[in-house]
C-alpha cells in the first residue's frame, strides 16, 4: 500500500514542479525585448508646474517682506530725523530761489527785427492797438550783486480779433538809454497757433533782464503779422549807485545790462551764470585762500523741498562771487563738501578761472536730493564727524602760507547724538575762518556747524539779504587786506 501510494505521489509533484517553471518563464521578459525605459507622464509634468508656481509665489511673497522690513527700517530712521525748528518749518514762506529767472524765454532765433519797423516805434510814443496788460516788477538786489527786474505781458485771446487758421504774435523786448540808444541786443520770440482754440485762451510773454546801477527804458512790444496791429510800453527804471563803502568797483567787469544766461531752464531748480567780478586783495603776506561750500541736507528741512532749492542756490551763487577773490599774494581754490553721503562732490585748486558748470551740477542736478537711501541714513550721526575730519586734513596741509577759508553754509542741524565736539587745535593755527550762514528766515538760528569751528574764533556772518551778504563781503576783503 505504502509503495503504491508513493508511485502515484511522484508523478503529480513533477508535474505540479513543470507547472510552476513554467508559470515563471511565462512572467519573465523574453530576451530579446528590452526592459520599458521610465518616461515623465502628463501627470509629473503638470506637477512640476505646480511646484515651480508654489517656489515664484514663495519668492514673490519674500521679496515683498524684504521690501516692507527695508520701508519701516528707513521710516524709523526718517522718524528719528532732527527737525529744524517748527517756527521756521512751518512758518517760512514758500521759497522761489530764482524767482526773476522763471520768468526767462529762451530767445528765438529765427525772428528778424528788420521785419518790424522797430525803431519807429522806440521813438514814438506808447501804442496799444492790440490790448494787453503789463507789470513790471521793481528792481531787486540779487545774492550775486547783480540787480534783476523782472516783466510779463498777458493778451486776452478776444482782444486778438483771430480767425480759424494759423495765426502768429511776435514779441520783443529790450533796454535802451534816457537817450535812446539801445544798450543790449533785443530779446525776441513768437507764439504761434495752427489750431484757434474753441474756449477762452490768453497769450503770454515774460522776461528777466540784470542791471548795472543807472537809468534805463526797459520796453516791451507785440506785433500780429497777420492784421499789422502792434503795442509797445515803455518804463523808466532806476538803478541806485553803490556807497563809496560797498565795494563800487566790484561790479566795473560787469556789463550796464544783460539777460541772464540761465542753466537748468524748464526745471525746478535754474541757476544764472555768474558775472565777472573784480574782487582784488592788497595783502602783504602770501596766503592759500579756500572757499568749502556745503550742500544742504535734504532731509533736514522735512516736506520742504523748497527750502533746500533756494538754500542751495544762495550757496551757490555765494561760493561763485567768493571764488573772484583774487590775493596779491597766494592762491584760490574752491570745494564743494556733500555731508550726507560723506564726499566731496567738486574740487578746483589754484582757481584762474573758476569751473561753473562742474560746481553748479553738484548743486543743481540733484534729482535724488530727496530720496534718502537707507545707508545714508544709518551714517546720520556721522556727518559731523566728516565735516571735522575732512576740515582736519586741510589744515594738516603742509602749506606754509597763512591758510584762510571762507566755509558757506546754510543752517546746519545734526542728528541727535551726533558727536558735535569742537575740531581740536595743537598749537598754534595759521589761519583764519569765516563762516556765512545763509539763513531761510528770522527764527533760523541753529548752526551745529559753528560748534565744531568754535576753537578757531571765526568771524560768523548770518546772511538773510544780498545786502547782509554785500557787508560781509567787503568786510572780508577789509579785513583779508590787512594781512
């Protein structure tokens, strides 16, 4: 039985063995068919989009924070800002640095005065055949010691007489002697309409023209091409003489009349050339004579960009007049220091003909005087310390001749806690400082600038008119000839 059994077990578990190499050869890959290579489906792709989506939105989210922390980093600096005294932040009347020169048009070239019987009507008397109203202002003393009388015409459209079609107005204008002789070459231009306007419109002429001390006739007129009418007004303008006290030969260089060359016209901030100026120093001992002039801190006069274009201004034209210095014995040379970012924007050394347009472009072309940047704002505390180690190496100046500076200013207020302590002096100083602080009003009193001089004993002048800023200057160049 048992031998039996064992004959019919046999046989089913070699098939049963069969059965299963079989099953596992079926399941195995021929030898002659490669493996399936993996390949990126529809689905994987969709959700690497989806990932790269999720990193820009992280991205975007973060760079969102940094701008918001870098914001609030630099209104707490901006928080933190000394602010000028509010009598004079909020009291000082707008300030117009160039208030004459924005009333200068650029000449037009291309108008012919032959074209006009221009000298018929000098001689005539005032005509008004085309109605119009002018104003002209009376002269004013500029801070460059150069006197400005400013004039404008305006023309109400209806008083034209216009029909559709091109039309033209052509203007002149120009200063003439009591006698009749005309002392500058005509200012002229022309306001040209292809399109009569449907509404109201009114017409438009303006000028600024300098003066030496005299009697003049400063005229304007219009001429409309079109119908022949003209009008022309005539006014007598009187310029007072200088006291025998002020300097009368300072302006000798200088022509009887002149319209003005101006820089940065059609922009906020406009500068006029300087005239030349006879300035000459009888010292008897050589001297290195430098002008520092100091921009403003934007920051430092809060909301009141104004206030920081006509102080600008004011130092610039003072540092052009203190550069005609010129000693019997020495030299000149003029710089130009930037406290808030701690550089020295213009240097001329051995001044013979002062670099204008160099000097007005660190003054003028400041289109990022008002946005402080976050570094300038963390060396806030630091500008003191710039003003007295940059004062320090000039003095360390091996120069031997008596060293005299001239430092122009506005009113400087440094940060709280700023270290003001005064430059300190070994030994003794051959020199000699004079400081004119240009105020904007009254009640600016401040100057942190003049603590840290102080050791020196400098001759302070608070300038709030170009008639101050005339005393002090002949007071300078008194005191500068007993040398």
């Amino acid at each position: 039985m048992i031998r039996k059994s064992e004959g019919l077990v046999f046989p089913f578990v070699l098939l049963a063995g069969w059965t299963i190499m079989a099953q596992q050869r079926t399941s195995q890959p021929s030898p002659q068919q490669p493996a399936p290579q993996t390949t990126v489906t529809q689905q994987q792709q969709q959700e690497q989009q989806r990932q790269e989506q999720q990193r820009q939105e992280q991205q975007r989210i973060a760079d969102e924070q940094l701008r918001k922390e870098r914001e609030a980093e630099r209104q707490q600096f901006t928080n933190s800002l000394p602010l000028p005294p509010a009598s004079v932040a909020k009291t000082a009347p707008p300030q117009v640095a160039e208030p004459c020169l924005a009333l200068e048009m650029a000449r037009d070239q291309s108008f012919d005065l032959k074209g006009i019987p221009l000298d018929d009507w000098l001689v005539g008397p005032t005509a008004n055949e085309i109605p119009w109203k002018v104003q002209f202002q009376p002269p004013q003393l500029r801070l460059d010691q150069r006197y400005e009388v400013g004039y404008f015409g305006k023309i109400d459209g209806k008083d034209l007489r216009w029909s559709a079609g091109h039309q033209e107005l052509l203007y002149v204008s120009g200063v003439s002697s009591p006698d009749g002789q005309r002392l500058v070459e005509p200012k002229s231009a022309r306001q040209v309409i292809d399109d009569l306007p449907q509404h109201r419109f009114a017409l438009s002429f303006s000028d600024c023209v300098f003066l030496q001390p005299g009697e003049y006739v400063l005229w304007m007129a219009v001429f409309d091409g079109g119908t022949k009418r003209h009008s022309i007004v005539k006014k007598n303008i009187h310029v007072p003489a200088w006291s025998s006290e002020q300097l009368p030969n300072m302006n000798s260089g200088l022509p009887a009349v002149e319209f003005p060359q101006v820089l940065g016209r059609g922009q906020k901030t406009i500068q006029a050339v300087p005239g030349p100026m006879v300035l000459p120093v009888e010292n008897k001992q050589a001297i290195n004579l430098d002008v520092i002039s100091v921009l403003s801190p934007a920051d430092q006069w809060s909301a009141r960009a104004d206030i920081v274009r006509a102080v600008n201004s004011r130092v610039l034209s003072a540092t052009g007049l203190f550069s005609q210095i010129r000693p019997e014995m020495g030299s000149v040379s003029t710089v130009a220091w930037d406290l808030v970012n701690r550089s020295i924007r213009f240097e001329q050394r051995d001044v013979r003909q002062l670099n204008w347009t160099d000097l007005a472009s660190a003054f003028m072309n400041s289109t990022d005087a008002f946005k402080v940047g976050v570094p300038a704002l963390e060396a806030l505390k630091e500008r003191g310390a710039f003003f007295r180690k940059t004062f320090q190496r000039q003095l360390d100046d091996p120069a031997k001749p008596m060293r005299v500076f001239i430092v122009v200013s506005g009113s400087l207020l440094f940060a709280e806690g700023s270290d003001t302590s005064p430059i300190k002096l070994e030994g003794e100083c051959n020199c000699r400082i004079y400081h004119l602080n240009l105020r904007v009003t009254k009640d600016d009193v401040f100057d942190d600038l003049g603590k840290l001089i102080k050791p020196f004993h400098p001759t302070t002048f608070n300038i709030s008119t170009p008639l101050d800023f005339r005393r002090a200057l002949v007071a300078i160049i008194q005191d500068l000839n007993r040398l």
